[in-house]
C-alpha cells in the first residue's frame, strides 16, 4: 500500500471510529486536522465516507457502539470471563474519559486470554490495535493485516527468554517487528534492541 493510501485508509478507519461515537462532521474533521494535519481529507470525501458508512451491515457496526456489560452474549464474550474485562474497561475510562466500543472490548477480551500474564493498559494496546485493524478492513473492503500481531501475542517477546523466538519468526517470514508502547522491553537487551 502506498503511503497516500495507508494514510487515506487510517484516514478513512479514525473517521469511522469517531462517526460511530456520535460525532458530528465538523467534529470529525477537527479530530482528523489534529492526527493527519495537512493530508486531512475534505469534508466532501468525508460526506462520500459517511454515506459508505450509513450501507454497512448493522451485524458489523452493532460492535462499534458502546459496550454494555448485560450484552456480554450478544458480543460472544463468556460471562465467566467478564470480571476482568469490566476491570480492563474501568481502566480505559479513567485513562481516556469514554466507554470502550464493543469492539475494543471483545478485542481486549480476547487478548486477555491469549496474554493473561499482560497489564491492562499493554491488553488495551494491543486490543486497540487490532480492533482498529479490524474496522479498516471493513470501512475500506480490504482483508486486515494481523500477522504482526498475531506474532506478537503468539510469541510473547515481552517475555526475555522468548525475545530470540519471536525475532527468529518474524524475520524467517518477513514481518515487521510490533514494538507497542506499552512494551517496556527496550531496557538493554530488551525486544527493541534486540530487532
């Protein structure tokens, strides 16, 4: 993807997200200046972006509204499991002053799972990342990109003794290295110097 594209694409996902949370245009457009600054799409595109928007299947956008805690079922989330998913939303709130989507909780649910040894603000992380993927893929009809992340929570380089394993993986299969913020990792010999 050229670098216009992958602009216009993350352009295109972060006014989803914030169509989806009830922002109006003008909202949207401001929040896009503050992020793509220059290359900020014009309000006519956004207009064609959020009539493609309003065409999408009510079965994939019911995800990007707010999460609610009796609809665990309905987001394929076990209520045995939700104990930790509220505290990972209690968390959110504080940090970010919103409810988390659905979606990002079913994310973070998942990644909790996968990485239950992992901080609330490292499963928000990465949760958000491939929730973001996620509506990438479906605002602009593109397959999501998840090898990177899927490597990431399938290797675990946040563990030193499994730092050599993942960058043997990513590097026998071509794949860029995920360094997330949260990763506090790039200590000496940590996974950022390492790769």
């Amino acid at each position: 993807m050229t670098p216009n594209l992958k602009i216009s694409a993350k352009q295109k996902t972060q006014a989803y997200i914030l169509y989806s949370s009830g922002h109006s245009q003008h909202s949207i457009i401001e929040q896009l200046k503050k992020h793509f600054e220059e290359n900020t799409i014009s309000l006519r595109i956004l207009s064609r972006w959020i009539s493609s928007f309003k065409k999408l299947p009510e079965s994939a956008t019911k995800l990007d509204e707010p999460f609610q805690w009796n609809k665990c079922d309905d987001y394929g989330i076990p209520w045995t499991n939700s104990l930790k998913l509220l505290e990972l939303c209690h968390h959110y709130y504080e940090r970010e002053d919103k409810t988390p989507s659905a979606r990002q909780a079913k994310w973070w649910w998942k990644v909790s799972q996968a990485g239950p040894d992992l901080r609330a603000n490292q499963i928000a992380e990465l949760g958000n990342l491939y929730s973001d993927r996620e509506v990438e893929g479906m605002v602009t009809g593109d397959a999501p990109v998840l090898d990177d992340l899927n490597a990431y929570i399938t290797y675990k380089p946040y563990h030193t003794n499994r730092v050599r394993t993942y960058a043997r993986f990513i590097n026998m299969n071509g794949i860029k290295p995920l360094k997330p913020k949260s990763d506090e990792s790039n200590t000496t010999g940590g996974l950022k110097n390492t790769l």
